[in-house]
C-alpha cells in the first residue's frame, strides 16, 4: 500500500514539471519561419507525450500497488497479468524529437 502512494506521489512532481514545459513553450508562438523554433515545437510535442505517459504510468502502477496491497485475495499470478498489461500499455518506443531530418 505505501509503495502504491509513493508511486501515485510522483505524479505532483511530474505535474509540476508538466506544467513548467507548458509556461516554457507559451511564448514561442508561430514557428512557421524559424526552423530552431520548429524544432523546438518538435522536441515539446516529444517531451509532453513522454511527461503525459509517465504520469499515468505512475498512476496506474500506483493504482495497482495500491490495490494489491488492500485486496490480498488476488493471486500473484493475477497481480502479474496486470502489470504485465500495464507493461505493454506504456512500452517504450523510439524518440520523435531532437534527430537530423533529410533536407
């Protein structure tokens, strides 16, 4: 149960940093003509995602650490299949921003 609340705690955090990305990126405005500003919107669409997806990671493994933790009927092999879903549900993939594009 407490690991479940130290995992769902670190959303505040990444909240946090969240919302710092988004004060950063509010000032950029069109990046039409600018191509460090276009990459720039690249990498904080990149970023974002990835910030996004680690919040509700950490919720949903909270979630589940903290269910476990409450409901001791479940078998481990339960337990296991449902961190194995949560697993494949955030899998990493490759990075979109900040790699040379063709010209």
């Amino acid at each position: 149960m407490k690991a479940g609340e130290g995992v769902k705690g670190l959303k505040d955090g990444i909240d946090k940093a969240l919302a710092k990305l988004d004060d950063g990126q509010a000032g950029l405005g069109d990046t039409g003509g600018c191509q460090s500003a276009a990459a720039q919107k690249e990498l904080y669409d990149s970023w974002k995602k990835y910030v996004d997806d680690v919040s509700s990671r950490c919720d949903g493994l909270g979630g589940l650490l903290e269910g476990a933790g409450h409901d001791l009927s479940k078998s481990d092999q339960t337990v296991r299949e449902e961190l194995d879903k949560l697993t494949l549900k955030y899998e990493d993939t490759e990075a979109v921003g900040g790699q040379a594009k063709e010209k």
